[in-house]
C-alpha cells in the first residue's frame, strides 16, 4: 500500500508537470501486481509438488527461460 502511495504521488506530479506518463505508471503498476500474483501462484504450484527432483528441474527450467530473455535484450549474447 505504502508503494502504491509513492506511485500516486509520482502520477499526480508526473500530471501536474504535463509529462504525460501518469496513466502509463497506472497501469504498469497495476501489470506488476497481475504478474506478482501470478508468480506467487506459480511458486505455490511448485512447492506443493512432492519430488525434489520435479522441484529443482522446473526452478533449473525457469532460471534458464530467464537467462535467456535477459539475453535477448542484448546485442551480442556475451554481455548476458
């Protein structure tokens, strides 16, 4: 709630100053919520499940989808 507060009052001056980015920071924060709940049900889904062995392939699985979406943001694959 305290971030939520901060966001406001970021919009209300990014609006107060025309910058034009309020509705944007809006709805960027509301995706992050969306995602953050998403995640946590993920999580949840993987620690219920009884196998370590499941556990850790899905984390491994995750950290290397993650590692290569990182490196797609770059322009040589190196500096990932």
């Amino acid at each position: 709630m305290a971030a939520w507060l901060l966001l406001a009052g970021a919009a209300f001056w990014a609006r107060r100053e025309a910058l034009g980015i309020s509705r944007t920071m809006l709805i960027a924060s509301l995706r992050g919520l969306v995602q953050l709940l998403a995640l946590a049900l993920v999580l949840h889904w993987i620690f219920d499940i009884d196998s370590r062995l499941a556990q850790i392939l899905l984390i491994l699985g995750f950290c290397t989808l993650a590692g290569h979406t990182s490196a797609s943001h770059h322009k040589t694959g190196r500096h990932a």
